[in-house]
C-alpha cells in the first residue's frame, strides 16, 4: 500500500485532524493546504529539470514520476482515509493558467477529476463536506462529483469557469436539483460570459426555493439584456454580480435547519463548525448571546487567520460566511466592551486581538 509522498510526513494525529483541505493547480506547480486544530501544513509540488520536487518545510523529496500523479497520490491518501466531516474541500486554479498556459488546461482539468472521481469512488462511505469549491473543464465534470458526496452535509457548492460553459453544457447544472434531496444549499456560480442561454438555465435554477437558499451568479461579460423583466423574483445586481436570495423550506424528510439548531445543546456547540455552515450561521446571529463568550472569541480569532491568509492572494475569499464577519465581531466587541480587530478585508492587520 503506498504511503504517498508529503503524506507520509504526516502523524497519525495530523492524518486524522484535518479540518479543510486546499488545493491548487498552476502551471508546473501544484500544492496542497490542509487545516488543522492548531494551524495549517503546506506541501508543494515542483517541476524541476524532468522530475518532481516534493517539499514540505525542511522536508524534500526527488520522484522520478509526473507532476501531476505525485500531487494526485496524496490527494487520494488525505480523501480516501477522511473519516470526520471536512468543512471544506476547495480547489483553486491560478489565474495565469487562462491567459498564459490555456492549451494544457483541458488535459489537466480532465486528469485531475478523472483521478478525484476515481478517488470517491474507492471510499467504503460518501466523504461529508460542507463547503466545495471547484475549478471543473465543463459543468458535468462539477456535477459529477456531487454524486460521491452526503447531500444533507453540504451547505455551499461553487463552481468557476473561467474558459467559458457551452450552453448546452449549462443544461447539466440542473442535476442539482435531483442530487440535493431538497436540502437548501448557497450555490454559486462564476462563468466568463454569460449569454441568454446562461440566463435561460439560471432562471429555471431560482424556481428551486427547496433546492436553493441564496444563488449567486458572478461574470466577466454578460449579454446586454433587461434582467429585471426576464427573471420573475427579485434579485441584488452588483459590478458583476447577480444574487437571488430565495424563500423556501427544507425537505419535511427530518426535521428543518432551524428546528436542529434549536434541539442542539448550544453551550457544548462548537462554534468553530457552526460558522462553517452558512444556513446555521444565520440562526447563530439570532442567538448569539446563548454562546460561551469567551469559547465565540478564542473561535473567532481562528477565522480571521483563514480569512487573513486569503486576503493575501493565496486563495480568493468566496465563503458566504464573509456577509455576516462583521456582525460577529460588533457583537464581541460590545459584550467585551474592549476593541478587537479591524475586519482584515479593510487591511487593518488581524494578528491583534486586543481582547
């Protein structure tokens, strides 16, 4: 059985803490970010004269194979052997790739999600995540992943496509809705150029209130068209953005988000996995008086540190839970009555507490 190349630097602690794992493809270089209890552990992968260069701190490693097979072999190690709930699983692709290095993009897409269906596919369960970020070649290729995946975990699905989507690929963004078992989900949505066909699809998506809390549509171009008398419910439109917040209920299959959140004990809740949860967050704002102050702080702190470290470009900041940081931290700072830090997408440096 093989012990993967970062991988086996890992203890058997680590393997069985990880919390959210991050992964990113550029052009001859690939890493991985995993999240841990106590911090973040970060492998890269290198193309170096013919081979690859495995690195991780003071650890090196020279594998006489591709690129991209020594990344997807640790991928598989770290995927196949989660057992816990991960709170994300998020990959990302550097802007570069699109502009600069465009032609292998599709061979590499394609292998990474060959090889990451093949991945889910060998587990004995369906991996439990929360949050799932993708970067896919074409919208099935996306899709596809749901099937290997616990639809009653998930609460945000994102999808980027910065090479553009066929329409009638676009098609296959519907399968959401047989897939999600009427548990409402935050779905997001990024394509290059949006045409009408695009638009015919995302207005068939917003007639899902039982599929959909909040779906967002971001674009680069859009075709010149009067979206507010073609899509029949309201919608926020930004600088390139479409936001639909809809009105619905869960599944009557178990009971409702907000009838757990009300059987949950909320002074042994870890607070930490309610933020991860963009539905549960917003009943966790209504009661937020209910939580240990001193357990919501130390918590708090946890999340500017990813917050930060997305901010400075290594992963773009996409979670839904940025819309509510700012109530989170006026509430800690009056009930501490002291001041705390500055929200870091305003570029005050988070590192000081204060509190």
């Amino acid at each position: 059985m093989s012990t993967g190349h970062a991988y086996q630097w890992l203890t058997e602690s680590q393997k069985a803490n990880i919390l959210e794992v991050f992964f990113s493809y550029e052009f001859n270089h690939y890493f991985i970010k995993l999240e841990l209890p106590n911090g973040f552990l970060h492998f890269d992968y290198n193309y170096e004269y013919g081979s690859t260069v495995v690195s991780y701190e003071r650890e090196k490693l020279l594998v006489e194979k591709e690129l991209a097979k020594v990344f997807l072999d640790d991928l598989e190690l770290i995927l196949k052997n989660k057992k816990l709930k991960l709170g994300q699983l998020h990959m990302q692709v550097a802007s570069n790739i699109f502009q600069e290095h465009y032609q292998g993009l599709q061979e590499t897409l394609n292998t990474i999600f060959e090889r990451l269906e093949e991945i889910l596919t060998q587990r004995s369960e369906k991996l439990v995540v929360t949050q799932l970020f993708l970067y896919p070649y074409t919208v099935k290729q996306g899709i596809s992943i749901l099937k290997y995946l616990d639809p009653k975990e998930l609460t945000f699905f994102g999808m980027r496509f910065y090479q553009g989507v066929e329409a009638s690929d676009m098609e296959n963004v519907l399968e959401l809705v047989e897939w999600n078992r009427g548990k409402r989900i935050y779905f997001e949505l990024l394509i290059f150029l949006i045409t009408l066909e695009h638009l015919e699809v995302i207005k068939k998506l917003t007639s899902y209130s039982n599929t959909f809390d909040v779906i967002s549509i971001m674009y680069l171009e859009i075709v010149d068209f009067d979206l507010k008398s073609f899509f029949p419910i309201h919608f926020r439109q930004e600088s390139e953005k479409i936001t639909f917040e809809l009105e619905g209920a869960d599944s009557e299959e178990g009971e409702t988000v907000e009838e757990g959140f009300e059987n949950l004990t909320l002074e042994n809740t870890n607070v930490r996995k309610a933020l991860e949860n963009y539905v549960v967050l917003k009943n966790v704002l209504n009661e937020l008086q209910l939580f240990d102050i001193q357990h919501l702080r130390k918590q708090f702190g946890d999340l500017c540190r990813v917050l930060e470290f997305r901010r400075r470009g290594v992963f773009e900041n996409e979670s839904p839970i940025i819309e509510f940081f700012s109530k989170i931290q006026n509430f800690i700072s009056n009930k501490c009555n002291r001041w705390i830090i500055a929200h870091p997408y305003r570029g005050a440096l988070p590192y000081h507490y204060g509190i």
